[in-house]
C-alpha cells in the first residue's frame, strides 16, 4: 500500500472561462449532449458546499439506501464515467449531481424541465472546506498554504471557477427556472427537518412526519461521519490523515482561519463581486 503511487495532482486550466481540470472536461462531448429525462433531479452545487449531505437526503427521501449516484461531468478512467452512469441508471427518478456553474449545465435538462436543487453555502467557509479538501485529495491541484489557497479562491481561480459567479448564477437562474429550489447549508445546519420538508414538498413528496424524523436523524453529521457510504472512507485518492472528508459540519468554522486582514480583504472583494446580486448568506447562525 505504501508503495502504491498516487496520481500527482493534476493542473488548472481555463476551459470556457472557467477553471477546470481534466478529470471534468474529458468526457465534455458526452456531458454538453448529455440526454437528461423529465423525472430527473440534478443536484447542483459549488464544491463544499453541502453536495453529499442533500444527495443523501433525496436518496433517503427516494431509495432508502445509498446508490452510486453518477457525478455527471465526472471521468476519472478507474470507473465509469457520470455520464455512462447516469445512462445506465434504471431508477425513477435519477438522481445526479454537478459542480457544473449554471451556463455549463447541459442543455436537455432545461428542455426536459427537470427538477434541480441547487445547494449554496458562505463563502467564507465554503473556502475553508475547499482548502481542506484539496490538502487531502490528490484529484485536486496543490492548495498552497491557507494564505494562498485563499487568494485563488477569491481570484476564481479554483476547479469549477469563481464561487462567486456560481452561486449568484444559480440564483439568477431561479429567477425565470421554477423547477429549482435554491437551498442553504446555513439552512441545513440550523433545523435541518425544516429543510427537509422544503425539500418534501418541492418534489410533491408526502412522505410521513415519521419518516421525515427518522430521515433527520440519520443525516445529522454525527451520523453520517459513522457512515461508511457516505464518509468516503473508501475513495483511494483521498488521504484522511490529512483532513476528513466528513471534517467539521459547522457553520462559522472561518473564523478559526481568516486573519483580520484577510477577514476585511474577503468582505471587500465581496462587496464588489456580488454588487448585482440579491442572494443573501449568512457566515454565522
Ligand atoms: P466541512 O469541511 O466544513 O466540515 P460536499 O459534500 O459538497 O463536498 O461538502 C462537504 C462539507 O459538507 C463538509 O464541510 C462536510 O463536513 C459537510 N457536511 C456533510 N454532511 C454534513 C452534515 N450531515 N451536517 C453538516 N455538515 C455536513
């Protein structure tokens, strides 16, 4: 095992102006004609930002077990790739996740008018997730220190291109799109069997109060970290000594990061990049 070489980390590229790398743009002739299906629900999420914790609840809401769920753009050689996943899938409805920004997203699922939740989180600690997630997965480009991780992230210079430019994407989208229900991590965090419900009657689910409760219990974080499906215990690239991928689940974990300076910095940046959105987030609850 010690001797087994990971695959070193792979480069940053533009790719329709937006930073990518190759295990997401591979497969692009199969995913921008990816043939999406009325019943789908695609998952859609800037990495870090909540995308395992909402598909397990739909899985839960749906399948009551966790499936393979294809990551669409996704083409890492070792397996199938998302898009012969999804393909394959038997299951009504499909559920499929993207990190993909809104103007990526291939076309059919708006054609098909399919029904998506699009997961947001604050920037602040979508950063620190992302930077410890990078540090531990090798699939990822070479974070840097903390300082330097951070001047990527807020120049857009991160896989999947500016966290910026894709939540307030997204949200535009909500705005003419009304199969989408644009969700929080705050939200999740603070009474997540309200969220639950949000989702329930979104899909037109009548799932039980009872049901619902149970679901509630068993995605809490606690519970989730003990779960070998979904704490990714399993994935060869990511290496858990360095940093869990079930880490800490908390709202306001920036502040145990952000200097200051870099605290005033962020804020700036912000102000100015998210000028012409209305979305709003919250960095504590
Ligand atoms: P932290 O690194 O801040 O702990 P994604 O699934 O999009 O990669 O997001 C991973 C982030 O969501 C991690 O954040 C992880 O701990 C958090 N997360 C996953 N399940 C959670 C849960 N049940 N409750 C709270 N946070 C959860």
């Amino acid at each position: 095992w010690s001797s087994m070489k990971l695959p070193s980390r792979p480069e940053l590229f533009d790719f329709e102006g937006v930073s990518m790398v190759h295990y997401f743009t591979d497969n692009w002739e199969k995913v921008k004609n990816f043939q999406a299906r009325p019943d789908d629900i695609l998952i859609a999420t800037y990495p870090k930002a909540g995308t395992t914790w909402v598909s397990y609840i739909l899985d839960l809401l749906y399948f009551v077990m966790m499936l393979q769920m294809p990551f669409l753009e996704s083409c890492f050689k070792v397996i199938a790739s998302g898009t012969e996943l999804a393909d394959n899938l038997t299951t009504s409805p499909r559920l499929i996740k993207t990190h993909l920004p809104v103007q990526l997203v291939p076309k059919s699922f708006w054609e098909q008018n399919s029904r998506i939740v699009y997961v947001a989180r604050n920037g602040k600690d979508n950063a620190v997730s992302y930077f410890h997630f990078d540090r531990m997965n090798m699939g990822e480009p070479e974070p840097g220190d903390w300082n330097t991780f951070l001047q990527k992230f807020i120049e857009g210079k991160k896989v999947f291109g500016p966290w910026y430019d894709h939540v307030s994407g997204w949200w535009e989208k909500k705005q003419t799109y009304s199969n989408l229900l644009y969700m929080f991590y705050e939200d999740l965090v603070e009474d997540t069997g309200r969220e639950v419900e949000r989702l329930c009657s979104f899909l037109g689910l009548s799932t039980s109060v009872e049901e619902r409760e149970k679901i509630t219990k068993g995605v809490q974080f606690d519970a989730m970290k003990q779960n070998k499906m979904t704490n990714y215990s399993t994935i060869p690239v990511m290496d858990f000594k360095i940093s869990p991928f079930m880490r800490k689940g908390k709202v306001g974990d920036w502040k145990n990061h952000f200097t200051v300076a870099q605290n005033e910095q962020f804020d700036e940046v912000y102000k100015q990049k998210m000028k012409n959105t209305t979305v709003k987030f919250r960095t504590e609850i």
